[in-house]
C-alpha cells in the first residue's frame, strides 16, 4: 500500500476516535448485526469536520473537501478493517457492501467554495463540496429510488430502496425581481437550480424557506437539454435577519419624541415614503404600512399576527409602494397567487407544487394589486386562506403515478396588501336612503371578503394643501426619477427604515394589565352596540385578535416592549375607522382621519394631535363605561 494512502486511512481512524465518530459508527453496526433483515449493503453516516482533518494531514482534508468520493473510499477501508477486526457484522463480507457517506459540517470561509450560478466555472467534473443558499419556490414529492445506482426503483420490496425528492430553488437575491426593482427593465429572467434531497434528507425543507447547504453539483441531461442540480450533503435552516439597530437619526428622533407615546410613531408615518408620496400625504395609510411591516415575522411559530390591509383609493401609486421587508413580494397579475400543481420538469412523472406568490412572502407582504382583477374563484380562495392561514393542494393520484390521491395542507404565513381603485368601483360617502353614515359603497366585494381583511383604509385625507405639493412631486419624478425631492428622504433613508424594521419587529412585546383591560371593554361595548337581531353581531371573531395584533404593532414601532393605553388607543380608532367604513358608523363615533386630525408642520401640531388623542381616551373610557357590560376600566378621574 502506497505510504501517503496508509497514512491518510491511519488520520481517518484517528479522526474518527477523537470526534465521537467511531462510538457512533460501532452503535450503527450493532443496529445492524442486530437486526433480522438481511443486507446487501451498509450504509453509514459519518460527520466530518474538514478544518479539523487538515490540521490533521493536509493530504486527507483536501480529498475530503476536492475528491470527496476518494476521501469516502479511504474511510470505506477504515471501517471495513473495524467491523472484521472487532467482529461488529457478522454477515458483511466484502468491503463493497459498505456505502460511506461523509456530510462535511461546514467547509472553509472561501469564495472557491460558495456556488453562484453566475460565477460557477462550468467544471462539472470536479464533483466537489460547495455551500450554497437558496429559497424554495417547489417541491416534488418522494419517489422511490436504488441508492447504489441513482435510478428510479421498479420494486418497492427492494431492500436497497429509499426515498428522494426533487427540490427547485432560487437564489434569495432573486427575490428583488419580485419587489418591483427592475431597473427599468421590464423584462428579466430568473434561473432556478435543483437540488436533490436523498434518503434521510427528505422532506427536510419546506416551500418558501430559506436554506443554506453542502452539496456535490453535477449535471442532468434531459433531451436536449443540459442542467445544473446539486446533490444535497447537509441542510440548515437560514436563520432570521439579525437586529443591528437602528440609525442614529431614529434614535435621536426617539428621544426627542420621548414625552408623548404618539410623536414618534406620527412623524415616522408622516415622512414615510416621500421618495413616493411628499411628506404628510395619506399618513393613517403609512402608519398602518408600518404597523403590518412590524408585524411581520421570520421565525416559525403558531400563533403568529398577521396585518392585511384593502385600501380603498383613487391613487394607485401610493398603494403600489415598495416594501421594506426582505420577503416583500410583488405578485404579477398573470400568475397564481397560491401553490399550485405540476409534472416534474425532469421527466419523472411526479408532482411538483409550485410555491407562487404567497409562499415566496413567507414571513413577510404578499402585495396582489387591485383586488377586484382576481377572479371569483380566486377571491374565494383568498377569503378562505385570511380566515384559516392556510391552503390546500389536492394530487390527482393517477395523473401523477400513484395509486392514491393525495391533499397537502401547506401553512401561509404572511400578510396580504391589496387595494381597490375607487375611480372605477361603485362608491359613496353620503348617507342615502338605504346607506349608513360613513359607510363605504363597496357592493362589489363580498361581504365575508371584506371582513377577512383586517384593516379597510379609505385615502380621502388629502387636504386641498396638499394637493399641489403632490401634483408638484408628481411632475418632478417624471422628469427626473433619481432626483430625492426633499431634504427629509436624505436625513431618513430606506435603509434607515428597513433597519428600524428589523429591529422593531424582533421586539418581544407584552400586554400591561391596563391596555388588556381597555382592549377587552372596546371589544365587548362594540359588538353590543353593533349587534341586532337580524343580521346578529357585525364583528367577525377575530376581532378581538386583531386589536391585540394592532396594539402591539404600536408597541414595536415605538421601540417598546409593554402594550400601553395610548397603543391600545391607536389600534381601536384604526379599527374602528375600518368598522365604520364596512358598516356604517356607531355611538363610539370616530372622524374618518382621527388618527391625524391634523398636519403635523411643527412642535404645535403635534401638541395639537396629543391633546386631541387624550380627548379620544376619554371618550373610549366614557363608551366602555356606557356600553360594556360588566365592564370596568379606571377612568383618569378615579
């Protein structure tokens, strides 16, 4: 035997000893000799750390990381030698009955060893470990296959036959292309990768997520066609995005607005997007977009708060605006909102289910543009996934080769934006002869569609003021759409609230026994005062959720971390401007703009808007008192 091979399978074994790797190894091989089955083959996994086995013999960590099927053979040996000499197995007979398999736990911290398919040198021989990063957008399901020979199993009695499923994915920068930067460029391609999940690897990724992983790349020869898929080794979940903090500005606006628990949220709102709209123009519009932004989340979990906002405006151009999340997606008009189902693009016959629009969002908008150019069916689908935040695919077993159907249940965690252009739709904010008081005519939705969404907001804030500042930046983007029209957007960029999103929605927020006081009394007096015998109560039983939901949104983008009255009060005369939109007005009367009775142009205005919001309070605490009953909630003058 050649020295340098000896000495590599002499590193191997002691590599082994050192990590824990050969107790593992000597438990799998009890499991086996135990066993009543018979085996053609033995398969084992064996954790390495390549840095590790450098330092060890250079030699061996650049097989492992550059001919990782020669590293595998060299550890195929080494455990060949352990089972004979230690009798572990007592049926295995020759070493090519052992199938090694080495998942590298991480590899080295350099660009050589990150796969873009951009920079990728087209070397597809090589067969070497990369670590890549990727979005699901499908998922097919697992197929039978032979592991020694990579091909579909005819015999679902082989002992040798596991399970594999074909993954396709994205890189996560390619999600731009779905927020509506294009560069001017209406026109751009997006190239998705596959990756094969084998044996112990399947269904350990779910649509929608992103992952980073170790694999092999190789290439596949369908027809005429040649493409690139990715032999998965190891998979890990990405994790959330990290909260820096936020910008210096912020932080000195914050301790300006330090005495009232409403200046920083209105100010924010109020300079919000002026690369779209000039500062102050539909401001209980931008604080509500902030509000769902906030409540946006990264992590899985099963209660999550989800804000989804119909807004109701003859300028589509605010409802179009960017959003400031890293799963912020622009769904094109001409594709399918939710999964859908297809043939395996590689010739497998199998079902693939397409993640769409929705999934692509996961934990963060799904903006679907003018709600009313979905179809019906589309609408119904929408109206049932608000309610249950889920969807269900349904495989057709004989179109797709089993002999089964099938129906998977697939979670839909993000938040829905949409607007409806009230140039083109029935409208009215008159009373008329069969019409509330500041109800809005919106015949045109249905009516359980309209309550599935959380928020209805009608832009009809814009004074006379501000009409010609608007028309003014109007003209000066279409002239010069780089152009930063107001000092303000440079002193408050979008980098600046995207970090102060980050930060803010990562707050782990709680309710004070007060504000859960004062949520639950506003509950309870509304639904008896919108209640009759007819139609019986007219708030849906997520009413109640959505407040609390609301009420912390308020709480994060304060920057704190208890649930006061004051965010309880914003989050009421927010719902309750909603309820009065969907059902006419109530006894707890609320202005259409009671959130911003005011332009905010100075100190004054501000102390203007806190002395009228304490009015609101008081008035709150007077309609709880009247209307909830069994209510009590501690008035200022007790």
């Amino acid at each position: 035997m050649r020295p340098d091979l000896l000495r590599m399978k002499e590193v191997a074994l002691i590599y082994l000893d050192r990590s824990g790797g050969l107790q593992k190894f000597v438990d799998d091989c009890k499991r086996y000799n135990d066993s009543k089955q018979s085996y053609a083959v033995y398969r084992f996994i064996i954790s390495i750390n390549p840095s590790d086995i450098a330092e060890l013999d250079a030699a061996l960590g650049n097989q492992i990381l550059h001919k990782p099927m020669k590293a595998a053979q060299i550890f195929q040996s080494v455990c060949f030698i352990a089972i004979k000499t230690l009798s572990l197995i007592e049926q295995l007979q020759t070493e090519a009955q052992i199938n090694i398999v080495l998942k590298p736990t991480h590899l080295p911290p350099l660009p050589s060893y990150v796969l873009s398919l951009c920079e990728f040198p087209l070397d597809y021989m090589s067969q070497r470990f990369y670590m890549s990063e990727g979005i699901v957008i499908a998922m097919g399901t697992v197929t039978k296959y032979t592991q020694g020979a990579r091909f579909l199993c005819s015999e679902e009695t082989c002992p040798f036959s596991e399970d594999k499923q074909l993954v396709e994915m994205i890189d996560a920068k390619a999600l731009s292309a779905f927020q509506g930067y294009s560069n001017n460029k209406p026109h751009f391609r997006i190239q998705s990768f596959t990756v094969f999940l084998r044996d112990e690897l399947s269904n350990k990724m779910k649509i929608g997520n992103r992952y980073r992983f170790i694999g092999i790349p190789a290439c596949i020869q369908n027809c005429s066609q040649v493409t690139v898929c990715i032999e998965v080794n190891s998979i890990q979940l990405c994790s959330p995005e990290g909260t820096s903090g936020i910008s210096e500005n912020f932080k000195y606006l914050l301790s300006l607005t330090s005495s009232s628990c409403w200046r920083f949220t209105a100010i924010l709102a109020n300079i919000f997007a002026s690369q779209v709209v000039p500062p102050g123009t539909y401001n209980t519009l931008k604080l509500s977009i902030l509000l769902s932004l906030v409540q946006t989340c990264d992590r899985e979990r099963e209660t999550a708060d989800y804000l989804d906002l119909l807004i109701v405006t003859s300028d589509t151009l605010i409802a179009d605006s960017v959003c400031l999340v890293a799963r912020g997606i622009r769904h094109p008009a001409s594709n399918d909102i939710f999964p859908t189902v297809s043939k395996d693009k590689h010739g497998t016959g199998t079902a693939s289910i397409q993640a769409c629009s929705a999934l692509l969002a996961k934990g963060g908008i799904c903006f679907i543009g003018d709600l009313l150019s979905h179809k019906k069916d589309k609408l119904e689908l929408l109206q049932s996934v608000l309610e249950s935040r889920t969807t269900t695919v349904f495989i057709p077993g004989k179109k797709y080769g089993e002999d089964v159907d099938q129906q998977v249940i697939l979670p839909i965690q993000t938040s829905f934006w949409t607007f409806v252009d009230e140039d083109l739709s029935s409208k009215t904010y008159v009373q008329k002869d069969n019409t509330l008081i500041g109800k809005l005519d919106l015949r045109s939705i249905a009516a359980n569609l309209l309550d599935a969404f959380g928020l209805l907001i009608r832009c009809n804030e814009l004074s006379c003021q501000r009409a010609l500042p608007l028309l003014d930046h109007i003209m000066k983007k279409a002239i010069d759409p780089e152009e930063v029209p107001y000092t303000i957007s440079q002193q408050f960029r979008t980098q600046d609230y995207e970090e102060l999103i980050v930060f803010a929605k990562n707050l782990q927020v709680e309710l004070s026994s007060e504000a859960e006081r004062l949520i639950h009394g506003y509950y309870l007096a509304s639904r008896r005062v919108r209640t009759d015998s007819i139609h019986g109560s007219k708030l849906s039983t997520s009413a109640l959720k959505l407040l609390v939901s609301l009420s912390k949104a308020h709480t994060k983008l304060s920057l704190r971390k208890k649930v006061l009255e004051e965010d309880v009060l914003i989050a009421v005369l927010l719902f309750e401007s909603s309820l009065t939109l969907k059902h006419g007005a109530s006894v707890f009367c609320v202005a259409p703009n009671a959130v911003f009775p005011f332009d905010l142009i100075d100190e004054n205005s501000l102390q203007q808007r806190d002395v009228y919001l304490m009015q609101c309070h008081q008035q709150l605490l007077q309609f709880i008192a009247t209307y909830g009953p069994g209510t009590h909630v501690t008035t200022s003058e007790e």
